[in-house]
C-alpha cells in the first residue's frame, strides 16, 4: 500500500468532488500547455517562461518524451528535464509533465528507436482493411507484454527520478499518464494477438461491473449495451455472444484491454513517487453536440476508429474509472465539442475536472469561466500557448482576473451549489440571426437569477463570468460575489410571500492581497445606472456601445469584482 507525502501535491476531498492541494493549500490551477515537443528543450523555453509568467499562467503542461528520457535501453538520462524543472521552479512556475510513453493522440510516435524498430518484441496494431488485407499501424499492440513493461519501467524510472529532485520544491504537481490513448483508423486491433484475445470470454471483472453499476452508468455507456441487457446467461461467453456484433463492442474491448495497460503503467509510477495522475482524452466527436462551424473530420468523426477507440471518452468512461483505479482522474479535450456539455460529462461519478487542452483564443477563453464556476474544475489549459504573442493572448486578461479572486472561488468550490460560472459569445448583428448564447436562470440562495448580456443602447458585447453564493442575512436576503464583464443579473426571490424583489446595496470591489490573504476593499458604492434604476446590477463591458443614444448611462467596467445584496418585502408594506 502507497502511504502519502501530505506536503507533497496531493487531492483533497471536498462534498463531492476533489481540490487540488499545492504547498499545502487549496490551489486554483490556471494553466497552458506548450505546443508538443517544446518541453525537450532547456535552451528554448529560456525565452518562454517570462512571457508565461507575464500572462498570469502559473501551471505549465508539457512533455517528457520516452525516446528522450531512455534513448538506449536501460539509461535513463534526466539532464534536460532537470534544467526545465529548475528553470520552471525559477520563474515561479508549476509544471504538469505530460508523459508521452506509448501512446500520443493514438499513436506511438515518442517511443524510442529501439522500440519502433524491434516489432518482433513490440508488435503494432494491425488495421483491418477493405478485403482482409491488415495493414500494420504505426501504435503499439496493447497485447503484446514487452511494450507495457518497457513502458511501466520508464515511467517508474521518471517519476523516482521526480521524487528525488523535487519532492521537496513541488514544482510537478501533477502528471499525466500517456496522450489521448486509444487506436486511431479502426475500431479495434485486427492482429493475431488482438483476435485471439477477442476469441476468449468476456473476463468476469468487467461483467460483475456492469451489472452492480448498471443504475449509475454514465448514460452514453448504457446506450450501447442494449444487446448485453438482454442477455440471461453471461458466464464464458464470448464479447460478440454479450455485446453483439458493433463497433462499440470493438470499442469496449479496446477499453478494457488499454485500461489493464495503462493501470500497470501508473500503479508503478504512484508506488515510485505518489503526485496526482491523469490521463486525457481525445473526445468522441458528434455533429449536435457542437458548437463551432468545423467539419467532422477536424475532430475526429463519431465513431470509434475515427476518434482513438478505446479512450476514455463517454461511452466507456465507467471502464476506466473501475479499472484504472491508479488514474486519479480523467481529463477531457475539449475543442470542438460543446464546451459546457464535456464539462457535465466529465463530472460522472464525482469524477474532479480538469481540462489539459482547449482553444487558446477569446472563443475558449470564455468557457473556462463555466468550468471554474459551474463545475468546479481543478483547472483549464489553452494547447500551444508558446506560440502566441503575450499582446495576443487572451488568458492574460482572464487568468489576471481569476488570479485576483481565486482564494474566494475555491472557497465557494467547497460549498456544493454556490457558485454559477457563464459566458456570452458574441451576438450576431443580424436581429433575425439566433442568439448562440441565451441567458441563464438559476436558483442561488434565497433568489432566482437571471444572468443575461449587459444592457446597452448599441451592439452588446460579449461577456463572461460568475457569481458566487456568499451568505443569507435573513430570508428575504442574500449576498452575492459578482466576477466578471458584460452581463448582468436581475433577482426574484422564491418566497411565495415576497411581493417585492429588489437590489439592497450593489459595491465595486478592489481585490487586495493582504498577508497573503485575498481581500475586497470597497472602490465605489453604485447605484442609479449602474442598477439601470433599480431593476437589475450590471457587470458592464470595459468599452460600452452607446449606440445613438447620446447620453453615456453605462459606465464602464473597471475591477471586474462587485459584492450586492438582494432583498425582497414579505407581505405586504
């Protein structure tokens, strides 16, 4: 049994879900991934680290590279890796190494060249083809031994080598195991090793598991066991006799045989040195539940082969969560997929969220703000951060502002239901043209609210945020911390006494650090406009359109922080 560091970066337990404990305190992640490879540099990231610190990252996810780490069979060498970490540890950077052992993105392009070359001992994936013909993949075979021990030695080798150079500075808080696993142009591995693992009983492990957990499946599993609901008799059957003849089968059986895989690899690497391990996913891509104009075929398509078959995506996440029990976590990417329905998904079972790459434009920016508040994520990553200018980069603007208020959103991230993070893309000029972002009403407290864009005369702009539950003085009142630019709340109370719902004091907020706590001074009391009377408190945008109106009733948005207290009368007078 692995018996835990508690200084060492580690999860913590809180109402359903985990937080992440960094130096020994709750720690809001607010990360960028590097682009692939940029990780096997010291000399290159000597420019980079700066202009990351400078845009308010304080996570950095990039790779350490089997072929790098172990180029010859047996020697390991470390050198590079330990002038990133150092350096990392300089500018005041976390880092979450990315373990790019067999797999990345459904391929085993980072293996070293004593492992792709030697494929009588590490046999690849074969690809059924049109004809029978098999054509040879350019991934590892799960099923062949030599590559998940080779793989299980590295990894081990890595993360002793973490736990001697680093234990005591907690620069790697986190690390994730392989890179969107799973088998890329087919369904399920068509090798000789691969059949005869299909050929035989479906394992009584996995049976027992769907049938105890069967009330609790995640709802895209259950979708495709319809065939094996209906079967009486399961013992010593085969996977097509239980599952039936599909692709999802296939998908299934890749499941359990890359979890079995992958479980040996991390189980090593927690017994060496025990960070929080992950593992990430290239989601499955479906057409409806997008929300960017991109063909299918940039994601990936909707069918397994097309995405990496056997990953941990919806449709056998239970899989991976049971029998990978060594991963702590699982991590969708999240790209194309609806941003706000990957997150809910990726909640399953209380599974924490962390999302490692995502769009690094504004469009993506936004979202996290959903991530952070609704769902209560450990962490966002923006993909290929290095290469975008710090004039250009968004999160900039978005992590300053998190940075400023994080000690209060892991606060509320522990009080279950309590926080409501949104965003509005932007609207369409066109008044006959839908708007993409409609608004939201939720339930906080002793109020409904209805979160929508900020009210102006001209075009509004778009807007993102959350609110934050704080307290109720009484029944008819309730406290709110608002964080964020261009939207706007209204509150109704849910008494069916209230006759009146109204704003009892609305104040800009100056967040301060104080003793290393963060604190609200007050900057200005508002009222009048900035309640367009009364009626709702508005989150303006940094540059309000006014439009024709001549008059500039909207003043604009400063702090981005703003406490206000909504009250309702009970009865009559």
């Amino acid at each position: 049994m692995t018996v835990r560091n508690m200084n060492i970066p580690h999860l913590r337990d809180v109402h359903g879900s985990k937080q992440l404990i960094v130096d020994g305190h709750p720690f809001l992640l607010l990360g960028a991934e590097l682009q692939n490879s940029s990780l096997t540099s010291a000399d290159y990231m000597q420019s980079v680290w700066p202009k990351l610190a400078a845009a308010n990252i304080n996570t950095v996810l990039g790779c350490v590279t089997w072929e790098q780490i172990e180029a010859e069979e047996g020697k390991f060498n470390f050198e590079e890796l330990d002038r990133v970490i150092a350096d990392a540890r300089l500018h005041k950077l976390k880092l979450v190494l990315l373990w790019f052992g067999s797999f990345k993105n459904g391929l085993s392009t980072y293996t070293p060249s004593w492992v792709k070359l030697d494929t009588k001992r590490f046999p690849r994936a074969q690809l059924r083809k049109a004809g029978g013909r098999l054509e040879t993949a350019d991934v590892l075979s799960i099923f062949g031994t030599e590559a998940q021990k080779a793989d299980t030695k590295a990894f081990r080798g890595l993360m002793n080598h973490l736990q001697q150079v680093d234990e005591k500075y907690s620069t790697v808080i986190m690390v994730q195991v392989e890179n969107e696993i799973g088998l890329l142009g087919d369904s399920r591995d068509g090798g000789a090793l691969a059949e005869k693992a299909f050929s035989e009983p479906v394992p009584d492990a996995l049976i027992k598991q769907l049938h105890d957990s069967w009330d609790v499946l995640h709802p895209d599993l259950k979708a495709n066991l319809a065939h094996f609901h209906s079967v009486k008799s399961t013992s010593g059957k085969s996977w097509i006799e239980i599952f039936g003849t599909s692709a999802h089968t296939d998908e299934l059986f890749m499941a359990y045989h890359y979890t079995l895989y992958v479980e040996q690899v991390a189980s090593a690497g927690q017994e060496a040195y025990r960070l929080p391990l992950y593992t990430n996913v290239w989601q499955n891509y479906m057409g409806d539940d997008s929300e960017n104009p991109f063909p299918a075929i940039v994601g990936g398509g909707g069918a397994p082969g097309d995405y990496p078959s056997g990953g941990a995506v919806t449709n056998v996440i239970d899989i991976w969560q049971e029998f990978a029990p060594s991963l702590d976590f699982i991590s969708p990417d999240v790209y194309l997929n609806n941003y706000s329905k990957s997150c809910a998904h990726y909640r399953h079972r209380n599974n924490p969220l962390f999302i490692p790459e995502q769009r690094r434009d504004e469009h993506g920016a936004r979202r996290i703000w959903a991530a952070y508040g609704t769902y209560g994520a450990l962490g966002c990553s923006p993909f290929g951060i290095d290469t975008l200018n710090l004039e250009g980069n968004p999160f900039r603007r978005h992590y300053g502002l998190l940075k400023t208020v994080s000690q209060h959103v892991l606060a509320a991230q522990t009080r279950p239901g309590s926080s409501y993070g949104f965003y509005f893309d932007e609207q369409p000029r066109d008044p006959l043209r839908r708007d993409p972002t409609p608004p939201h009403n939720i339930v906080l407290g002793n109020f409904e609210l209805e979160i929508k864009r900020s009210f102006v005369f001209g075009h509004p702009a778009p807007g993102f945020g959350m609110v934050i539950h704080l307290s109720d003085a009484a029944e008819n009142r309730s406290r709110y911390l608002l964080i964020g630019f261009g939207f706007q709340v209204t509150f109704k109370s849910t008494s069916s006494k209230a006759t009146f719902s109204g704003i009892l004091s609305f104040e800009e907020k100056e967040p301060m650090n104080v003793d290393g706590k963060q604190v609200l001074k007050t900057a200005r009391m508002l009222n009048g406009d900035e309640t367009r009377s009364g009626k709702f408190v508005i989150m303006p945008s940094d540059d309000p359109d006014y439009g024709d109106f001549p008059i500039c009733v909207t003043i604009p948005g400063r702090t981005g922080v703003a406490e206000c207290e909504a009250y309702a009368i009970l009865g009559g007078n």
